[in-house]
RNA sequence: GCUGGCGUAGCUCAAUCGGCAGAGCAGCGGUUUUGUAAACCGCAGGUUGGAGGUUCGAUUCCUCUCGCCAGCUCCA
C-alpha cells in the first residue's frame, strides 16, 4: 500500500490494528528469503545483519513481523489504543540512509490508563515553555531576528537577572574568579584550540576583518586559557577557577531548535578549572556538591547522573584517561551519587559526567556537565611550576551547571508551569484597582511596593481581570474597590488556583507584611513554603 | 539538513468551486458594577510570512524562498 498516511486515513489503521490474536514462531535465517519474496527488504537486511542463526517471527493475521520480542501474547490485551503522530525516520537511525515513515501510537490494558496518560500529554503542553513564554511576556524569537535567537523582554529579564546574581553569589562564595570574554575572536585561536577541526560544522562562518579571520565564539574556554597564560603560574596557585555567564554562537541545524531549549545564540554558566591531576577528585566533589546546592535551589529535587567514558576516538594519554575517569568515579561515589557508565560516550579530549533534571513530569533534560580536559593544556602549551622547580601541565575541567540560562530558563518556566516561587516571580504582585477610578491608588501603592523593593504591578479594572490567566499566574494579588462594591478592596492573597487566601488587611503596612513573607527567601526543594499567614493588624 | 504537516489582526481561529478578508478575546473610548475565564455599547486593528507565476480576478492553484510544528540526526 503506498498511499501517503494522511490525517483521513490513520483512524481506520488505528481501528485495523485492534483485531485478532497474535502468534508467535520462530525461523531459521531462511526467513531473510520469506521477506525478500514478501518485497520486505529493509526485515531481511536486518536479518542479514544478525549473527544468530535463528530470528524469531510474530504472525499477526497475516502480518509477519521480525522481532527479538516479545510480542504481547493477545491482542486482547490491549484496551485502549490511540494514534499519536507520524513523523518520517531514518532507516536505522542514519541520516544518509532512506526515510522511513513512522507511525507513533501507545496502547494500554484499560481505557483509564490511557486517558491517565493523555491527560500528561495535555499538561506538557499546558506548560509548554513556547507558550507561557509567550502568554506571560517572558521571551520571544522572532523569524525577523533569526531563528534560535532569544529577546528577553522585561519579564522574563528580571528572572534572568535573578537568577544570574545568585549564581555570581554562589560563584564568588565558592572561591571562582569571575570573568568577561569578547564574543569574537581571531579564527587562529580557534584553529589552536582544535574547534576548526573538530567543531566547525556547529560555528557560525567566519568573517573578515581587515587582514585576518575572525570567529564568533561557539565556546568560551579558549579565553579562560589565555587569561591562565597570561603569566606564570604555581603550584601554589592550583586550584584557579575562572567562572563566566559566556554567550556562545552555534550554528544549529534549522531542525533542531526548539524553543529556549535548543538555541543559535546562549549563556553557558561556564567556568573552567585548572588543577594538578591529583586535584580532581577534590575539584569534581566540589562541583558536584555546588551543582546540586544550585539545582535544588531552583526546586530541582530528581536527577539522572551519567559517567561517559573514553571513546573511541581520544586525544591524551591511556594513563591520564585513567587517572581523570577515576577521579571522577570517585568523586561521584565519594558523595553517594548513584549514576549509570555512558561507556565510550565521553568528549574526545576527556570524560565527563553528565547530570540531568527531572521536572516535576518526570521528564529529564540534560543540564549540567563536568569534563576533564587533557587536551586545551597540550595545544596551549599550559603549564605551571612544580614544587620541583619544573614546568607541569595543569588539568582543566569544563564544567556548567545550569548549562545555558536559555536552556535552564525553559525548564524553569515548564516546571513551574509559569507560577514561579516568589523569589523568582518577575510579578511578585498585582494591585488590581476596580473600578477604575481607583487607579492613582493603585499606582500610588505600586510605587510604595516598588520602592520597597518587590516586583509589583497594576493591573485589571474589571473584576473578571481578578481570575485572568496572567495574573492568576503571579504569586499575590491584592485588590482594592469599594465597600460592598463589586470590586470591594479584598485582602492581599495567595496565588489564583492553589485555594489558598490569606487574610491580610489592605493597610499598606500589611500589603508589604504579606509580601515580605517568602518574597526574598529562595526555596529549597522538598519545603515548598506555605503562604499560611495571617496579620490582624 | 531530512520526511511529513502548517503560516490569515497582538492571541485563538473562520472565509463554500478561484469572486468585496471575517469573528471572539486582548487594545482604545464610553457605560456599568455582589469576589477569581469572560457585563454592555462603540472604535480601531491586515501588503493573508516573502518573491515570482497562472488568471478578468489568488487567502485559495503552481514554482521558489523564509519560518514554525512533530519526529529523525545532533546537542547546553
């Protein structure tokens, strides 16, 4: 059947596959012959490639699938049955090889079960960060700009500033040495650094300026390094930790952006370490122990660690992949870290450990990362005085936390679904004025807020403004009006939807009481703050 | 980049066979007022993503292009 699988047609295959009992049987690799005559090339090349002599079939009414299984034993089994999308796919997951067709559906034994499952889908896309960013004004990417280039209107630029100075805090509390880099530079550093030959196809082209080639930066490590070698250095002086909010330009495939969660143009929290290789351990356990400080900090309580080891292709020593995969086995281990081996899956230059956050969906995105660098030293030709009197090549470590604030951003906004804690609200609260013609008030206490220090807004001179989407999002609200009118001035409460009002008077000293109340304090996972709190004043 | 789908007002969406581009919400001006997704009247809002083409006439058909979405691949 080659008629193309548009929307019409998907209802009937969804209804086709819910009859008749499935069998199961096994064949010899003459099956590959079975398929052939069938025209189902793509099964007997994968039955070619199989080493075993004996594949293993499923008969289905007819329909004969190669599969190591198992195949559910009946039909009869599945209860509900949906069709979800169909998206093309590459044969064998290889992109020179032919697309494929692919038909996404899930069943489950009961129609309940199903819904349980539609319902998360709907809710992801309820908290969909494309939307919120766009409803509550937080962010925008414009097709006028470019694609994978984030505005941060003023919104969504006051959580970013909120979240960059507790970073810069925790950076400077944690002894880094924070640092500015330019976002361009001349392409020979690059070409030392080894991103011409083995990161070109992520870099912007390059321009020209005057005489010489210039590249907008895709990493901002190779800056790190020059300022470690603008002089000498000790033994004395390692550990250096250099720390920057570096913007960094890759060019990305038109389909791989997503929203803020893959970008062209972002902020890594970056920092990198230069250390003695008997300093790793110590360095990695540090950081491990400041990304989970920060990560919890932002409400992140689940996370997935993952040790990628040395691939196939590696530059450095066997010994020194040795020295560095075990420093960070027991970095991990020295703080009771369960993780998983990503064998082979580390950065040519060295392995890293990968930890990604699960959203309160139970999704994970990778975030954080630690990586060992033996190689930037080697082509920089880094080195430090020993104890010795000699000259001995330091270890970088590359690491983020947060990965990019872009990145970080859109899973903030998706986990919290848009109603963020109130230290981070860009709206901590809204004075609604109904009617109308109590908006000097309103302005007048806006003011007396702001100059108190919180984030707060006029907003609505309806009452229906009171339950609207925006503002319902923003964690107080506090109303002003008329007695027994419709608007009546109510008193401050807590955010729309969660049930909880507060009793607070509308005194101004009240107002900035109730506010005061979990406004400044971060939140640590596990004690999300209850506004439960009461002023009879 | 690849496969498939889609671009109409700030947002969500209409527009029959190719025949005068429309509605709700938001905005603005009024009127009104029992407390959480919707009071009433009016006004304004558009180069139908862009460029070509076919046609008497294109939102509609064709070509190219830009972007978005779902995946694949890749990644912070």
């Amino acid at each position: 059947m080659t008629l193309p699988l548009t929307a019409p047609l998907l209802p009937k295959i969804s209804k086709r596959s819910r009859r008749g009992p499935w069998k199961s049987s096994s064949a010899a690799s003459r099956s590959m012959e079975f398929f052939k005559q069938r025209g189902e090339q793509y099964k007997a090349e994968i039955i070619d490639s199989i080493p075993d002599d004996t594949v293993s079939l499923y008969d289905q009414g007819g329909f004969v699938d190669l599969c190591r299984g198992p195949h559910i034993a009946s039909t009869g089994q599945i209860g509900a049955l949906k069709r979800l999308t169909s998206a093309g796919a590459y044969w064998r997951g290889d992109e020179r090889n032919p697309m494929l067709q692919r038909i996404y559906g899930t069943s489950f034994p009961t129609q309940k079960e199903l819904d349980t499952y539609l319902a998360k889908l709907e809710e992801i896309k309820r908290r969909d960060h494309r939307k919120l960013g766009k409803e509550l004004d937080l962010i925008t990417i414009q097709d006028e700009i470019g694609p994978g280039l984030v505005l941060w209107h003023p919104k969504g630029a006051r959580i970013r500033l909120l979240i960059e100075n507790f970073w810069r805090e925790q950076h400077l509390k944690q002894g880094y040495e924070l640092v500015y880099s330019p976002h361009v530079a001349r392409l020979d550093l690059w070409k030392t650094s080894g991103h011409v030959d083995y990161y070109r196809d992520n870099m912007f082209a390059s321009m020209k300026v005057e005489a010489s080639e210039y590249q907008l930066k895709p990493m901002n490590c190779p800056f790190h390094i020059m300022i470690y070698k603008s002089h000498l250095r000790s033994y004395r002086d390692l550990p250096i930790r250099y720390g920057e909010l570096g913007t960094v330009y890759r060019y990305e495939r038109t389909g791989v952006l997503h929203g803020l969660l893959r970008v062209r143009g972002f902020t890594q929290d970056d920092a990198h370490l230069f250390c003695r290789p008997d300093q790793i351990e110590e360095e990695v356990s540090r950081v491990l122990d400041f990304t989970f400080f920060i990560l919890r900090t932002f409400g992140f309580a689940d996370f997935e660690v993952y040790l990628s080891t040395r691939p196939d292709k590696f530059v450095g020593s066997e010994e020194n992949w040795i020295v560095a995969t075990a420093g960070l086995d027991a970095a991990l281990k020295g703080r009771g870290v369960a993780y998983r081996i990503d064998p082979g899956e580390g950065v040519f230059y060295g392995p890293k450990i990968d930890i990604k956050i699960k959203d309160v969906l139970g999704r994970s995105w990778q975030c954080s990362t630690v990586q060992v660098d033996f190689n930037n030293p080697e082509r920089f030709g880094l080195s430090y005085v020993g104890a010795d009197g000699k000259a001995h090549q330091p270890i970088m470590i590359h690491r983020a936390l947060m990965g990019s604030i872009e990145r970080f951003f859109g899973i903030l906004i998706e986990h919290y679904a848009g109603a963020f804690p109130t230290w981070l609200a860009p709206v901590q609260a809204v004075v609604l004025n109904i009617p109308d013609k109590h908006r000097d008030y309103a302005q007048w206490l806006v003011g007396q807020l702001t100059a108190a220090g919180y984030r707060a807004e006029a907003g609505g001179r309806r009452p229906r403004d009171a339950g609207e989407n925006g503002i319902g999002t923003w964690p107080k609200r506090s109303q002003h009006g008329d007695p027994g009118g419709p608007g009546a001035t109510r008193p401050a409460e807590g955010r729309c939807g969660q049930g909880r009002a507060d009793p607070v008077t509308i005194k101004l000293r009240g107002v900035l009481s109730f506010l005061n109340f979990g406004s400044t304090e971060r939140f640590v996972s596990g004690k999300f703050g209850s506004s439960a709190w009461t002023e009879n004043s």
